[in-house]
C-alpha cells in the first residue's frame, strides 16, 4: 500500500540540507572549539543536536506529520531484542575486519577524538560516544529518511539509507563500515517496524568501541604501574594483515552463524512487510550533489590527514 506524502526525493534533499549544514557546523565548532577552548563533551553534545535534531525539528514543522508514524515508536518484542543482539555479536568481527583492512591504506581520524575521550569518567565516555550519537542520528535517518522511502522496496531503502549514513561521517575510512551498518540498521528497523531496534544496534557498537578503548587504556595504565613488559596495544599500533588473519578467521566462523539468524529473525517478523515497491526514482538531482560534495570532503580530510 502506497504511503501519502512522501517521497524519497523530499528524503534525498532532507540528507542534502543535513549534509550541508553538517560542513558548515564541523568547521563552526572546530573554530570554536580552538578559540574558545570549548570542552570536547560541549562539541560533542552541540554537533549532534545542531546536525540532526535542529534538522528533524524542522521537517517535523513542515511536514506537520505525526511522530509516531516518522519516527516508528512501536514496542519491540523481547525477541527480536535477543535476534538483534545475537546478530550485532555474530556480525561485530567481520566489520572490526573490514575496519581493520580499511586501515592500512586509511588514516583513522577516530583515533584522535576516541583518546580524548578517554580523559573523562567512563559513564560521560559512554553517554557522549554511544548514547548521545544512537539516539540522533538514528532519528534522521531511520526515522526521517527511511519514512520517506516508505514508497521504494526495501532493498533500495536500505542502500540509500546506508550510502547516506555513512557519507555524513565525512571521511573514506568511516564510510565503509558505516554504510554496511546503515544498511542492516535499516532491515533491522524494516522487519520490526520499530526505531527502537536502531537504538539498540547503534548503542551497541558504539558501546562496545568505546568500552574497548576504556578497557585498553586500563590495561596499559595497570601494566606500566606494575612495570610489566607488554606490547604497545593501544590505538597507535601498527594495523598488519598478520594482525588481521586470527580476527579473520574468527569473522569467517561468526559470519554464517550471522546469516542463519537473520534469517530466523526475518521469518519471525514476516508478518511486518511493509513496503511496496512503486518504481519511486531514487537517484534525483540531489544525491549526485550529496555524492559529489561528500568526494570533495573526504578528499581533502584525507590529504589533511594522510600527511601525518
């Protein structure tokens, strides 16, 4: 059944607009945050209301439609919380493999903000790299965006929903595995018809990183303290492809287990196909813009970068 009043143009220049407004913000606060000395938290916390929620804001106020029917507040069934886990666990070392491999010929501009990070408390850590972020970000895109696509399969949701995720990271190195991850967020929203779903799975990986790197800098202090030899483990070390194979393989035994549990989490949602296809034309004007200004961007932060 078609949906009244959207469109994937109108979500196609809804990304536009964020896109834009997202530069302009990222070089504002970088200024501010030099001149000012602006705490890193504050940064944190204003960029992802003015890039995402001030937009969501707006589209509310134009659209004057219903929140519930934007943003898919429906309850989430235990189950399907215990699929999603099991799905993000089994799936997590194939994109810490492809992460990992994007690394070697990529500088992770991450690594900077992350150690950082770790300067404050583990909770305001946690809250400013998972929770502030998966809450968000989720609502522009798969609350926004994907309402819009509402009237295109499934599958060219998904991919657009995923190209525009992980264009708004603004960097080549983010934008591999957060397009995979933008990709499953969306079926993930899709089969359960709940946004809540897109929370947990943004919290949970974000979770993990961030405890991760909380947990390195713990056992790095504690073995320095205790004068115990060790090897650097930190973020500064040297990615390998020998390094990489053991997580490899360890991809390569989850990866399937990944597979058949998609697919019982799909079966079990059958009933929530929502979708239909109405040969809607997804790639308007405004995603050659989105594409070609996100090139432009991401060429330049990497020869800012790459040159270090």
């Amino acid at each position: 059944m078609k949906v009244e009043n959207v469109n994937a143009k109108n979500g196609n220049y809804f990304m536009l607009f964020m896109l834009f407004w997202a530069i302009f913000l990222q070089l504002s606060l970088g200024v501010a945050f030099m001149l000012f000395e602006f705490r890193l938290s504050l940064v944190i916390i204003l960029g992802q209301l003015a890039t995402f929620f001030l937009p969501f804001i707006l589209y509310m106020l134009v659209k004057k439609q219903p929140i519930k029917e934007v943003l898919s507040f429906r309850k989430i069934s235990f189950l399907n919380i215990v699929f999603i886990i099991a799905m993000l666990i089994f799936l997590h070392p194939a994109i810490l493999v492809v992460s990992s491999i994007i690394s070697l010929f990529l500088p992770n501009i991450m690594t900077e903000t992350i150690l950082e990070i770790t300067a404050y408390p583990f909770l305001i850590g946690f809250f400013l790299i998972a929770i502030v972020p998966s809450i968000f970000e989720e609502i522009a895109f798969r609350g926004v965006i994907f309402h819009e696509y509402k009237n295109t399969s499934i599958h060219k949701s998904a991919l657009m929903n995923g190209l525009f995720f992980g264009i708004i990271h603004l960097n080549f190195h983010q934008f591999v595995y957060t397009f995979i991850l933008g990709v499953l967020i969306t079926y993930l929203v899709y089969y359960t018809r709940s946004i809540w779903s897109a929370f947990i799975a943004h919290l949970y990986f974000n979770g993990i990183a961030i405890t991760f790197a909380y947990l390195l800098l713990f056992l790095e202090n504690f073995l320095e303290q205790n004068e115990t030899y060790f090897v650097p483990i930190g973020f500064e070390e040297e990615m390998s492809l020998a390094s990489i194979f053991p997580l490899a393989v360890l991809a390569a035994i989850f990866f399937p287990i990944f597979i058949l549990i998609f697919r019982k989490f799909k079966s079990y949602n059958n009933n929530n196909i929502q979708f239909v296809d109405t040969e809607e034309k997804i790639f308007t004007l405004p995603v050659f813009l989105i594409i070609g200004v996100f090139l432009i961007i991401a060429t330049f932060v990497f020869l800012q970068t790459g040159l270090y």
